[in-house]
C-alpha cells in the first residue's frame, strides 16, 4: 500500500503494529465513510444498483493508481 502513494480514493496507512496480541493499523480519517460502512447499513446489506454503480469508478480509480 505503501507504493501507491496519495490518492483521493485510498486511505493512507501510517503504521501497523499489536498491542495485547492485537494486531491494528493506524489510518488517516475517511470523511466520507468506507464502503464496508455502506454495505452494513444498507437493507439486507445489498447497496442499490445505483449506488453501487456509483462507487465502482472511484474504487477503479484508485486500484489504476497502484
């Protein structure tokens, strides 16, 4: 993740460590929510087609980054 650089559809990772054998990530704030986020609260966790299409490109867009 970290060759991918800064990119407005990719979260920053800033360090991973464990603490109590845990392990975690340390990223930077996603204003707008994540797409896990989005698939929880929607009905039956199925996003409508619309939406979905939606958010495809932006994932797109930042996977072309790499």
């Amino acid at each position: 993740m970290g060759r991918l650089g800064s990119h407005s559809h990719i979260a920053s990772v800033f360090d991973l460590g464990q603490e109590q054998d845990q392990p975690n990530m340390v990223n930077e704030l996603m204003g707008g929510g994540d797409v896990e986020g989005v698939i929880e609260e929607a009905t039956d966790h199925r996003v409508p087609l619309e939406q979905a299409i939606g958010i495809a490109p932006e994932t797109c867009q930042g996977l072309e980054s790499g």
